[in-house]
C-alpha cells in the first residue's frame, strides 16, 4: 500500500500544499507534537489504520497512550555541542582565535568554501529542523524518496514482536566550488536496538581506509589525476532485506489508531546493521559487471586497466572518489553509475570525511580546519591561551587510587575525535596516544590533559615501565607516521 505525505497546518508558507485538513479528536490535541502527517492514498482498512498527525504544540509532560506511535515529552534531553561560528566570536577575549585562523594563502572560491562550512548550522533536534523551511523541505524530500523505493509499508506490529527505533540525522552537502548544493535529512533506524539472528545475521560496513585515501591523493598529486566525487543518494535504500524487520514512526508523526502500527521495513535503511553490507553488495556486483577489480588490501578500492591506463574508485559507506589518468573510462564510468543508482556529481573533491581537500600547482593539501574548530568550541577553549606543544614534557600521567574519576563518556568521545584529527595533525600522535591509555578510566588529570616526530621514551608508562616509540617519515611525497607502546619493559643497564 503506497501513502503520501501531506504537510498540515501550522507550516512555514513555502511548503503549504492545497490538502483537506484532517478530522483530530480533543483527546489527540492535548498530546499534539509536530504538524506533519502520513496520510494514505487509499481508504483505511482494518490493517492499515489512517495514519494523521496533531498541530498543537506539547505542553505537558504526560505520553500519548491512545495512539500507536508512543512519543514522551523530553524534558532531560542533553544539549546538543557548540559549534564554531565566526559571527559569535568573543571580541573581548585576550587570546581570539582570529588570531591564529589566516585564510591569507587560499583562493578566493576556497575562502568561501571554508567560509561556509563554519557559518551554517546544522539542527541537532527535529523540532529545530521543521521550524526552519529549508530543513523541513529536505525532510519532505527524504519523505518522498523513501516512498519511491517503497522503503516500507504500514502495518498493525504482530503481538510479540518489538520495533527498532529511528531519528533524523541532519548535514549539508557542497558543490565544487564551496556553494551549498543541498540540504540533507536522513531518515535513520536505531540498529543498536536490533538483536542478533532476530533482526539480522551478518554485517560489513564498506569504510575505506584513510592510508588508501592518502596514497590515492598523493598519485594524483603527484601524476596529476583528476579528483571527482560522487554521492548516491539513498544508497542503502539500493540494498535488499532479507530478515522482517518493524520500525518505529519516523519522529515528527503520529497515528490516531488505537493499535499499534509500525513501518515494516522493505528495503535496507540507515543505521540498520545489516543496511551497510546490502548495500555493498549490490555495489560491488554493480563494479564487477563494468569490469572493475577489488583490491586485495583493501576492498572498498576498485580498479580497472585498459591500454595501459588505470581507473581507481574508493567508496567510504555512499561517498565515491574517483581519479586515474583514463579520462574516457572515468566518464563512462559516471554514466553507468549514474544509470545504475541514483547519484549526485559533486565536482572536484574539496570536502570528504571532514577533511578539506585544497589543490593547486603545489599539490594537495588537507585540513580539518573546521572540525578543530567546532572541538574547540566544544570544549570552551576558544579564547584559550595557545601552546608550544601538544602535551606538557615528563607530564608522569598514571593510575592512582585516590584519582578524582571524570566523566567517562564525554573522555572517550572528546579522545576519540582527537584520535580523527591525529589523521591530519600527525604532530599530536604522541599526546594522544597517552591519553587513550586511560579510556577505561579516565581521571579529572587526564580530562585536564585532554583539554589541554621520531621519538623515543625510555620507561615513559610508569606502571609498566613500557617505552613508547615512533617515527614519521616520507615514502615518496606520501608521509607516513607511527606511534606506539613497546611490548617489553625498560629495564636499567
């Protein structure tokens, strides 16, 4: 059964459609939350109850037991991180970041790009997202692509069987030039809710890795390759389930129905465990047939020889590289990716992974400028007073038992972000790598240390007295960089 999606009053003017407005009870008016509905294109049968939404915002704390979709007020939800904006910035402070951001030495469009990238926000709340009507047309369109691929269908939950959550997931995407090319909303499941061999067997994510990027940007510096990036467009909806899976009414809508009606999936879709290895599948049958070869070191990395000439594709989940110095194979190819799913052609490469790719007759050169950025805003250390170096020398960081604890969660996700950036910034390896010995239990001194070349130690872990050891030198123009923990321990001579 197909259904439609029809925005109801209240809405911003640029999405009001002509729709006849849906009969509510009182009862529904008092737990109303969002102003959006699904509203089936056929009459409601006993199966498929009419799915409609309420239009008064929720006041109280009290959950909506008459309808299927269960949704509670939050009052305790955790506020979403600050994010670096330049027209926020604190004029008064006695070390501004302006002071140490220069965009001196790049070119003009690229001074936009990275313009851009630090003046749009992003919403972290539906709520946010269908206040705004860019955000709540990108939901209206992620709406209508999930109903073109018949992605689910509505139906009554059968009794035993529980249902996987879903949430709104919000980015930008950008042109060649640094310009927005579109707002993205993505519709994606809780796959954290799903229980092994109920709701799915096997997994297999395809995340390239980041060495094959790099030796990869550093032919095509070097060889003077073109760059192209593409982007599929729903490219997990492209993948087939096998297991029957029910997830929850996406956040924003609502049922009147006394039952509880749930979307049984059709299609793989975001967050699903299973989801990324479907769709995979399908894009590598997809390669095989043009001709293209898994690499054995890496298997997110196609090639292709023809009369002495090399195309290279690498794939990190639905964002796509492509360069090689066989020009006509490279276009063929972007046709017959384009015939065989639904892509976007986003030009040059100038934004991947939250890495900012910047080309010219010197090379390429990579920058995580904006996500440094929005860490440092995160953490309040924007007008800090810089440093010399990443990490204070002999700083002795250990295990004690009287250790003031931290906050464990926020330690690994605030580490865990420097451990991405160390891709870009191999000069705070070393800094890093200590303070991920203590992920298990981190202290306030480590939290302190958080916030705040080749090498060698000698008995630096003064638990084990275990070395640490690194090197960073070039192969060709590529770096290559190391740093790690001995296995044995030091011992005196």
């Amino acid at each position: 059964m197909g259904f439609t999606y029809r925005f109801l009053d209240p809405v911003p003017e640029p999405l009001r459609t002509e729709a006849e407005p849906v009969p509510e009870s009182s009862e529904d008016a008092e737990s109303d939350v969002f102003p959006h509905s699904l509203v089936p294109n056929d009459p409601p049968t006993e199966n498929i109850p009419e799915v409609s939404s309420p239009t008064t915002p929720l006041q109280t704390n009290a959950i909506d037991t008459s309808a299927g979709y269960v949704l509670p007020f939050r009052d305790n939800r955790g506020k979403p991180p600050n994010r670096y904006s330049p027209d926020i910035e604190e004029r008064q402070s006695k070390y501004p970041i302006a002071n140490h951001v220069s965009t001196q030495r790049l070119s003009e469009p690229f001074k936009t790009f990275a313009h851009t990238l630090s003046s749009c926000q992003i919403p972290s709340r539906v709520e946010e997202a269908f206040s705004d009507p860019k955000w709540a047309q990108a939901i209206k369109e992620e709406l209508e692509a999930l109903q073109k691929n018949n992605t689910w269908v509505l139906s009554v939950l059968p009794e035993g069987r529980k249902t996987v959550g879903c949430k709104w997931i919000f980015s930008i995407k950008y042109k060649a030039d640094g310009s927005i090319d579109r707002y993205k909303a993505r519709l994606v499941a809780k796959g954290y809710t799903q229980k092994h061999g109920i709701d799915y067997q096997e997994t297999f994510s395809p995340v390239a890795k980041l060495k094959t990027v790099r030796v990869l940007l550093s032919l095509a510096a070097n060889l003077d390759w073109p760059l192209h990036q593409l982007d599929v467009k729903n490219a997990f909806l492209h993948g087939d389930l096998e297991e029957e899976i029910y997830m929850d009414i996406p956040p924003g809508y609502t049922t009147t129905s006394e039952a509880k009606i749930a979307c049984r999936l059709q299609r793989a879709l975001y967050g699903l465990k299973q989801s990324p290895r479907a769709w995979f599948g399908r894009l590598s049958s997809a390669m095989r047939k043009y001709g293209f070869q898994q690499s054995n070191s890496d298997h997110t990395l196609f090639l292709k020889h023809r009369l002495g000439k090399i195309t290279a594709l690498i794939v990190y989940v639905d964002d796509m590289i492509i360069t090689g110095d066989d020009v006509e194979e490279i276009s063929k190819l972007q046709d017959q990716l384009s015939t065989e799913f639904e892509m976007k052609n986003l030009g040059g490469l100038k934004y991947f992974l939250g890495i900012e790719v910047a080309r010219s007759r010197q090379g390429i050169f990579l920058s995580q400028r904006k996500y440094i950025l929005d860490l440092l805003a995160e953490v309040g250390l924007l007008e800090c007073k810089p440093s010399d170096i990443p990490i204070v020398q002999n700083h002795k960081l250990g295990e004690y038992v009287d250790q003031v604890p931290a906050d464990k969660q926020r330690y690994q996700r605030l580490v865990g972000k420097l451990i991405y950036l160390s891709h870009t910034r191999p000069d705070i390896a070393y800094a890093v790598s200590v303070v991920s010995q203590f992920m298990h239990r981190p202290s306030e001194d480590h939290m302190d240390a958080v916030v705040g070349y080749t090498d060698a130690d000698w008995a630096g872990n003064i638990i084990d007295r275990k070395s640490t050891a690194g090197y960073f030198n070039f192969c060709g123009k590529q770096p290559s960089y190391m740093e790690e923990q001995e296995t044995e321990s030091s011992c005196p001579v």
